[in-house]
C-alpha cells in the first residue's frame, strides 16, 4: 500500500486533526473554519491518539528493529496517558465518545504487514507524518480554542516534540 494510501487511511480515522503526511497536506489555511466546535476537536484529539495506541501496540510485537520497538513502546505509554487526560475532560464536557470503526481501514493494513525491515519504515514514517501534521494543526488552532482544548494541547506540547525527535532519530538510524 502506498504512503499516500496510508495517508488517505489516517486522515479518514481521525477526522478534523487528521494526519496527512506532511510533504503531501494540503496547505492549511491560516484562520480554522467559523464555529470551531472544541468538542469535536477534542474527540479528534482522542480519536488520533486512539489510533496511534493501536498501530504502535501492533509495533511493538512486529518490529524488528529494536529503536522502531522502544518509540512504539514509548508511543504506547505517552498516549495512553494523553487518552486518560482527555477522557476526564471528556466526562465534565460531555462529550461523545468516538467511533472506532473509522480506524478499521488503516489498522487493518498495519495487522496485515508482516514483520520486517518495511513494517518498520511504514511505521515510522506514519508516526513522523502524524506527528508533523499535529504540530501545524496545533499552531493553527491555538489562537482560535478556548481553555478546554488549549489545556490538552499545550500539556501534550513536549510529548509531541519528543515523540518527532525519537521518531526522525530512529529513522536516521533503521537499516544500519
């Protein structure tokens, strides 16, 4: 399956933070559509984050190089914790909860990969685009979102650089 496939895939699972990879996005706009609903940025959020604990659980078992296993592991822990966070807003805010089978498509492809040196790469440049298209969406959202939004967002900002960091070093390095 192409990136851009796999892209295509991402972005239909976690709808308005949506994650393209970054050469290939559309250009955002400066100024996010009228009537943000935080809510539905914020199941968006969850929703992203959902999708990353399942690919990177997969990871963890099918990787074989060892630097791809420790960021899946890494990616796990970091968004579990995120999910947790945004779940306890969830419950105050009343928000819904989402809807899993958008994620089927774009799991099923990692499940069906098998373990290798290209399951590896697929992961890692899936979790570099995710995170690219994060950190832009961010920047472009945070003069437009209220406290709700804003506190997840600027609370997960150095786990998201982190997660960039470890991603591009581990990318640099597979296939030595």
């Amino acid at each position: 399956m192409s990136a851009i496939r796999v892209a295509v895939l991402w972005c239909a699972a976690v709808g308005a933070m949506a994650c393209a990879p970054h050469r290939h996005a559309a250009p955002l706009s400066p100024e996010p559509a009228v009537g943000i609903d935080e809510r539905q940025l914020l199941l968006a959020r969850r929703q992203a984050d959902s999708l990353q604990v399942v690919i990177a659980s997969l990871a963890v078992f099918k990787a074989v190089d060892p630097d791809v296993r420790r960021l899946a592991e890494t990616l796990v822990r970091d968004h579990m914790y995120t999910m947790d966070e945004i779940d306890a807003i969830a419950r105050t805010a009343r928000t819904a909860r989402h809807d899993r089978s958008r994620m089927a498509p774009i799991v099923g492809h990692f499940a069906q990969m098998a373990p290798g040196p290209e399951f590896d790469a697929a992961f890692v440049d899936t979790v570099l685009a995710a995170h690219h298209h994060d950190a832009a969406e961010r920047k472009r959202l945070l003069p437009w979102i209220g406290d709700m939004l804003r506190s997840v967002l600027e609370s997960s900002q150095p786990m998201l650089d982190l997660h960039l960091r470890l991603a591009e070093a581990v990318k640099r390095g597979i296939g030595r």
